[in-house]
C-alpha cells in the first residue's frame, strides 16, 4: 500500500497512522489504522493499492505476473488484467508518459468486465480514460468509485512501444477506527466477523451510510439495508454519532418498500439499547410509533 499520488483527488490523503497489529483475516488494508478523532461529520479521505498481480493476454497467449510488475513494457495491442487482492470503494488510474495509441480501461467485482443494469451512468464499466498528464483515470460516474477488485487496461491500438510506469486503485474511506474486535480458534468465524465489518466501513459515505458500491443508479441509504449495518458499526465501530445521523436522515423514507419502516424502528431499538441515548428515544419516539400505528392498521391487508 503506498500514500503517493500522481494527480489531484477529490479527497485528502488518509490522516491518521497504523497503530496496531494486522489482522490476517480481515480483508481491510486498513484494518490496522487509527484516527486521532473521528466524527459524523468528517469528510471521505483517500489510500492507494497497488495490485498483488497481473494478467497479460496478447493476441491469444495469456501471461501471469506477481512479482516485479512494474514497469510493464508495451509493444504491441493487448488486455491487461489486475488484481488488487481485495474488494475497495475506489478508481482505477495508471502512468505512462509515452502512451501513443487508443485505450479503454475497465473495472469489476468478478473477473471479467461488469456490466450493470441500465440506470448506472455507465452500465458498461469499460471506457476511455481521462487523461491528465501523464496519469489515465478511468471515471465511470461522477462520484468515481465503484466497487473495485479487478482493473484491466485495454490496448486497443499502438502506435509505438511505450511503457506502463504504475497502476494503482485510488480508494476512498470514512474514517473509522476498529472499536470492536472477533478472534476464536477457527479462523473462518473470525474471517466472517472482520468481513461483515469491512463491507460494512466500505460503504460509509461522508453523510450517510450506503449499501450500494457498484454504481447502478441507486446510492442512498436504503432503510432496510441500514438496519444490518448499523447494528454491526455499533458493535465493530461504536461511531454512534454516525448511526445516530442516519436514524435521523432516514426516519422519513421507506425506499418504497411497506417492510423497511419497521426495521428503521427496529434500528432505533438497537441504538438506544446499546448506546443509552434516552434523548434521542425521546426525540425519535413519535416517528417509531406513527410507523408501528401505520403498520398494525395494515398488517394482514391483502391491499398492501
């Protein structure tokens, strides 16, 4: 992992430092990070990964590489594969400073190029990079991230032989420090609770929590998807200004779905209990018991 940018980024540079040990089974490059303070209100900060390998497919050979990769000398059209070793919220980009030709770049969860559904601004997550200099961001929306674990470069025409000096995910992230912890003697469990947690942290957005990384028209916060997620950020996180801020932010909104009310009131619950707060039951308790009125008044309709 490294903390050097190229080009300028929507957001700073990661502000706080790695003050404990790793922990193998968590997916989390960061899960050994540590914020001085962190508040409901800060802003996203920015981290940089460096792929753990690479693919090279020129005409019909295919090559693999996970030592070294860089620089990758370029002299003739080919597909380029990378694979970052772990799922991120964030961009693709690379440097070259003799790049003269075509070239598409592409992203994914799987190991293919993704496709998505109609409504994303891009549904076809392959597109001709931004360039900035020497830098090539692929920028799929105008948020940029997207849920990243493969990156490919595509050559689709070279004029002369260039060199590929850097690939790296730009990825973006809430501070949020660990609070909470899991280990026991199988590793599985502990893998599943670290996991949990790191999708989790992955979709924080600066003032609400998501549940959607791939774009595909539809980044808010879904009450009902809230629910889950909150509870784990308690317990791992204990960000509590943070939950609280999305109680609020959702109180109001069912996503359309008659269901995600009762978990909004569910997550109340959940909240209050662990945390204490007496004056935000208070402040919230009508909106929790209009919710529950609206839902015995149409519980067992065959209308709804």
């Amino acid at each position: 992992m490294s903390f050097n940018l190229k080009i300028a980024e929507p957001y700073s540079l990661c502000s706080g430092k790695f003050t404990r040990v790793d922990v193998p089974e968590s997916p989390d490059p960061l899960v050994g990070y540590k914020w001085e303070k962190t508040t409901a209100d800060d802003e996203l900060e920015t981290y940089v990964l460096h792929p753990l390998s690479a693919s090279f497919k020129v005409s019909d050979d295919t090559f693999s590489k996970k030592e070294g990769l860089f620089p990758i000398k370029i002299k003739e059209s080919c597909n380029l594969m990378f694979d970052f070793g772990t799922e991120s919220a964030g961009w693709l980009e690379f440097d070259s400073d003799d790049f003269d030709g075509e070239v598409e770049m592409s992203i994914s969860e799987y190991n293919e190029p993704a496709v998505l559904n109609v409504g994303a601004q891009n549904p076809r997550k392959t597109l001709t990079p931004v360039k900035y200099g020497s830098t090539y961001r692929l920028e799929l929306n105008k948020e940029l991230y997207e849920g990243v674990r493969f990156g490919w470069i595509h050559i689709r025409k070279l004029n002369k032989p260039c060199t590929i000096k850097e690939v790296r995910l730009v990825c973006q992230v809430k501070p949020t420090n660990y609070e909470g912890s899991f280990s026991c003697s199988d590793t599985t469990l502990t893998r599943i609770w670290y996991t949990g947690a790191y999708t989790v942290k992955l979709n924080f957005q600066k003032d609400f929590f998501g549940a959607i990384l791939m774009e595909r028209s539809d980044r808010f916060s879904w009450t009902g998807d809230a629910y889950p997620a909150q509870a784990a950020s308690l317990v791992a996180f204990g960000n509590y200004d943070f939950i609280r801020k999305n109680l609020f932010r959702t109180s109001t909104e069912s996503n359309g779905i008659v269901s995600y009310p009762i978990y909004w009131v569910l997550s109340l619950v959940d909240y209050c209990n662990f945390t204490g707060d007496i004056s935000t039951l208070n402040e919230l308790l009508p909106k929790a018991c209009e919710i529950l009125d609206n839902a015995y008044k149409n519980f067992d309709s065959s209308s709804n």
